[in-house]
C-alpha cells in the first residue's frame, strides 16, 4: 500500500461521512503507484442531485472535525450536483451522480489500482446486533 497514514485516515472518515448519508457504492482507491499528485481517491455515489450534495457536505463536515482539520484545496462541480470533486491532496473525493459514475467507470479506469477496505460500521453495529439478538 502506497497511500501515507493521513491520506488512509482522510479516506476512512471520508467514506464513512459518506456511507453515513447512504452514499452507494463506496470504494477506496490506492492511486499512489500511478500519480504522484495524490494518494487515494473516494469514490461513491447517489441515485439523485441532492444527495450527492449531502454526502459532499457531511464529507467536508467530518473532515474539518478531525484532530488536523482538512479543507478541500479545490471543490468542483457542485451547481450541477451530478459529479462533485473535493481535493485535500493526500485524498481526491469523487461524488457521482449514478448515471455519471456508470458512464465515466473511473473504478473501470483505475481497476489496475489496489483497493483500500472500507466497512460501514453501521453495517458491523447490525450484524453484531443481529448475532447478539439471535444469541439470546
């Protein structure tokens, strides 16, 4: 894995703002071997213009609340709210619409690249709770 500590910690907080906000399709990208301008791109998606800018907004949210706050040093594309680009260097966060990220296939594109694993903890915080239930 090429991607530094904070840029792993970044995609982390980011993707679980984003899986917060229902975000579909979340996948961490190690991009660190193929470009030198950044580490790792987030990559999720939203059935329409308004969630795609939740989940933009609750990314930024959750990154500025870090010990060592992050801003975006570019954010691109929010007035359409089809395809929003945050980029905090380390990371390059891209917020599809779902049209747009079944017609751009930047994962198609960038398919060479390793993944970095990300699960929604909400998704962990169920399934123990359904195990511990069934248990009783």
């Amino acid at each position: 894995m090429t991607v530094s500590e904070r840029a792993h910690e970044l995609a982390l907080a980011a993707a679980q703002a984003a899986a917060d906000k229902k975000a579909q399709d979340i996948v961490i990208i190690d991009v660190g071997d193929q470009l030198a301008i950044t580490d790792a791109f987030l990559l999720a998606s939203a059935p329409n213009e308004r969630q795609v800018l939740a989940i933009v907004d609750a990314i930024e949210e959750r990154l500025l609340q870090l010990p060592e706050k992050a801003k975006p040093v570019r954010r691109e594309g929010e007035r359409g709210g089809r395809w929003v680009l945050l980029d905090y260097v380390d990371i390059v966060v891209h917020v599809q619409h779902t049209e747009e990220r079944e017609f751009y296939a930047l994962d198609r594109l960038w398919k060479d690249c390793p993944t970095i694993p990300f699960v929604d903890r909400d998704l962990v915080d169920a399934e123990s709770g359904a195990g511990s239930a069934a248990a009783e």
